[in-house]
C-alpha cells in the first residue's frame, strides 16, 4: 500500500514532525509510524482526520487518484463567475486538442502575468530610488 508514503510526504511538505501529528490526532508517534512504514492503516474516522487536515482526498490518501484536492478547494471561488470545479468541468468537455490549446493560453497568461510583476517591480524600484535621490540632494 502507498498510504504511508503519501502520508510521510504530505507530513514532511508542512515541516510537521510525527509527534505533532500524532498530537493533532490523539495518537501516539508509534501509531503515526506504524502508518508510514504500513505497518497498520488508519482507520476510516482517522483516515477522514488526515484528510482534513491535509486538505486532500480519502482517495488520494488511499493512493485511488493523484488529484488531491478536497471538494473544499474545488469550490474556492476564482472570480465573481466561476469556481474552480467550474473550471475544471469546463477542460473535462474538451477534446484533447482543445486542452492543448487551454494549456498553451494558460502558460501565456502565466507569462504575462510575471512579465507584468517584473515591469510593476521595476518601476516601484526606480521609483523608490528617484525619491532617495530628491531627498539626498535636498
């Protein structure tokens, strides 16, 4: 079973030590080790716990997906418009070449955007600097 490694890693992405998880749960570090090694598996109510506390999926503790985003995260609200299940839903009725073309426009987006911080930082730079200046020859 994978459980175990997915819970260590999940664990180790938030710098969380066994001990501080087996707190949150009421558990001994023993437990949380055990799971981690797959020694035992957690039981459904302290499975549904992790889950939670991770912000995942049971399905993707259980290793049954790769998505792990919890239906939580799926209605975070994007814009006035749209949720993020919204979006998702809207790729899924996508032929291939469509979602190949939505990636490319993402990327560009994402492009754009980080061209327009760099442009946005450098001018608060210039700015910040043209102030120091006025203010050294006052």
């Amino acid at each position: 079973m994978e459980t175990g490694r997915i819970l260590m890693e999940l664990r180790k992405e938030r710098n969380l030590g066994q001990k501080e998880l087996a707190a949150y749960l009421s558990l001994s570090t023993g437990t949380i080790s055990n799971y981690e090694n797959d020694v035992h598996s957690p039981d459904l109510a302290t499975l549904c716990k992790l889950a939670d506390y991770f912000d995942v999926t049971t399905d993707y503790l259980l290793n049954r997906t790769s998505y792990r985003y919890s239906a939580k995260k799926m209605d975070l609200r994007l814009n006035r418009e749209y949720t993020l299940s919204d979006v998702v839903d809207a790729v899924l009725c996508c032929n291939s070449g469509s979602v190949g073309h939505l990636m490319e426009y993402a990327k560009f987006l994402l492009y754009q955007q980080e061209k327009d911080k760099t442009e946005k930082d450098k001018t608060e730079k210039n700015k910040t600097e043209g102030e120091k200046r006025r203010k050294k020859d006052s």
